[in-house]
C-alpha cells in the first residue's frame, strides 16, 4: 500500500469540477483508491459524492492510499493533482 499526504491550498477547496478530475483519474488505476480527511474519515476514491462529503477546503490535509500493482504510480498522481487544484 501506498500513500501520501498533502495540503489543499486551492481557495475553494476541492468542489465538483476538479473533484471530477480525481474521479476520471482515480478510475484509471487497477488499484484501490482511498481518500482520508484529517479528521480520520475515509472514502473511495472513484466515488465523486463521497468525495464531495469530506468537505475538503482550503488549509486541509488529506492522504490519498492506493493498494494494487500501480499504487505508488497513482498515489503519485492523485497528490499531485490535489496539491495543484485550479478553481
């Protein structure tokens, strides 16, 4: 299993469109992909609700986890996306 931790810096946090991104790019991976709020709540990835539930804003930290053959591959990309949302 992989993961990594990042901080949102984007002012409007993650919202629908770029949580839309995630999603589209989660579903790429064979691996299992997981997001973890810092308040200990984890979801999947590859669900844009229950992305959207973890009220993601500015100033939060969240851990991206994959489990599979391409887990540090994913991990790598989903953190990078996350650490560079766009409004």
């Amino acid at each position: 299993m992989a993961n990594k931790t990042v901080e949102i810096t984007n002012e409007t946090g993650l919202h629908t469109r770029p949580g839309n991104e995630f999603v589209s790019l989660a579903k790429t991976f064979s691996s299992q992909i997981e997001v973890e709020n810092q308040d200990g709540k984890r979801v999947k990835g590859t669900s844009l609700l229950k992305l959207l539930s973890l009220g993601i804003k500015k100033g939060t930290k969240v851990t991206v986890y994959a489990e599979g053959e391409d887990a540090e591959q994913a991990v790598e990309q989903l953190a990078n996306l996350l650490e560079n949302l766009k409004d």
